[in-house]
C-alpha cells in the first residue's frame, strides 16, 4: 500500500505534472502511503501544475475532495500546499498556522477547514463548500476590547472567493452557483421551529436547504464541541 513513481519522480511529474494532483488523490481514495522519494517530489513539483489546463485539474480535484473523509483528512493536511497552487484556490495558503483567537475554535483555521471538509457527505457541492466556506475570513478578521477575534461579512467574503475559484476552474455554472450560496449562507441562523423551516424551504427549495444544513453541522463540528453541542443538536 505504498504509492511510488516507476523511476525518478521528478521526470515522471515533468512529463504530466497532473500526475501530482492525481498522485495525491490515488492517496486520499485508496488509503495509500506516499513513499518518502514521491511525497517530496509532489511538494518541490506543485508549482508545475499551475501549466496544467484548469479543466483538468477541477476533474482531479472532484474526485480528490469525494474521498473518504477519513482517508481525506490526513492527505489534505499533508499537501494542502498542493491545493494553493489550483486556478483560483491560493487563499487557502494563509489557513495554516491561522489561529481564530475565539473561544469556540480551538483548530487553526487550515485544521477547521479540513475538519469540515470531511464532517459533510461526499458530494462535490458539499464538499466544495466545505473547502471554501471560511476562506474569505483572514480578510474580515477585527479584534474586541478583550482580545477575541470577528469575522462579520466573512460569508459574503468567501462566496466572493468561491465564485472567482469556481470559474478559474472551469466548473459548470449549476455547480458553482450552488457552492456559493451555501458558502454565502453557512453562518446564517436557521431557527429550529416549524415557521423558520418553512420560510427556508420557500426561499431555497428542499435540496439546497438540506445541503445547507449539513455546511451548518460540519461547521460546527469544526469548532469546540463542548461549547457548540447545542447547535449540534438543534441541526440534527
């Protein structure tokens, strides 16, 4: 269960750099282990799949994004670079090491996102979502009187980024509209009573307002789940 180049790793990946992305992906899906001499070449390669045809690179990245969640996460931690180079995808380079400085977070932001990522259905809308649902919080972030860091607006900030990374990847238009209105809407406060069920019912529709739902949990499950177990509870 070791993924490996036939030969020196660096000349395969010159000759079809997807074969980075697509290398990753093989991980994430089949639980395999990058041998050391290949994970290396993946990270001092990256920079050669910004030659690669967009459309190319969102059809890896599909199917990267709807792996197993548990074999996703440590894959997407360990080449997360790889992700920034993607068309439209370099906001995710300041989530690493980006703490929230808020009581009910106690990941960095790269560590949120990909408890997120993972905590939704394996579909591409959702998984999209999840990916992209707080990148636009490092341009929104003030701080209180007593240290605590806000990111109001930052939903409307990171649909602004989804759009612009959905189209530099070449994603068809019914996709990408509904990742950013789910990125856009994540935060929104949705109240467990029938009267507020009805009025999102009428304002989305069935689908998007149950995919809405599962952004909302998985964003919770991203953060302190002792202090948003409540929440946890009300979203089923």
């Amino acid at each position: 269960r070791v993924l490996r180049c036939v030969g020196e790793p660096d000349r395969r990946f010159e000759e079809d750099a997807l074969r980075i992305l697509r290398g990753v992906r093989f991980a994430a899906r089949y639980g395999l282990l990058p041998h050391p001499d290949t994970a290396a070449a993946i990270h001092r390669r990256r920079d050669t799949l910004r030659r690669v045809a967009p459309e190319r690179c969102c059809a890896e990245l599909r199917r990267l994004l709807c792996a197993p969640g548990e074999l996703l996460a440590p894959v997407l931690t360990a080449f997360w670079d790889v992700l920034t180079v993607l068309p439209g995808l370099a906001p995710l380079g300041e989530m690493p090491g980006y703490h929230q400085q808020n009581p009910h977070h106690h990941l960095d932001l790269q560590g949120h996102t990909i408890q997120a990522v993972v905590s939704v259905p394996p579909e591409e809308g959702l998984r999209f979502a999840a990916l992209l649902h707080d990148a636009g919080k490092p341009g929104c972030r003030t701080v209180d009187q007593d240290g605590v860091a806000h990111f109001y607006g930052h939903g409307k900030a990171s649909a602004q980024l989804a759009e612009k990374a959905l189209r530099a990847l070449r994603c068809e238009n019914a996709l990408r509209r509904r990742v950013v209105e789910l990125v856009e809407l994540h935060d929104a406060w949705v109240p467990p009573t029938p009267a507020a069920a009805r009025r999102w019912l009428g304002r989305l529709g069935p689908e998007a307002f149950f995919q809405l739902l599962e952004v909302e949990r998985a964003d919770n499950m991203g953060q302190d789940l002792e202090k948003v177990r409540d929440r946890l509870d009300e979203l089923g």
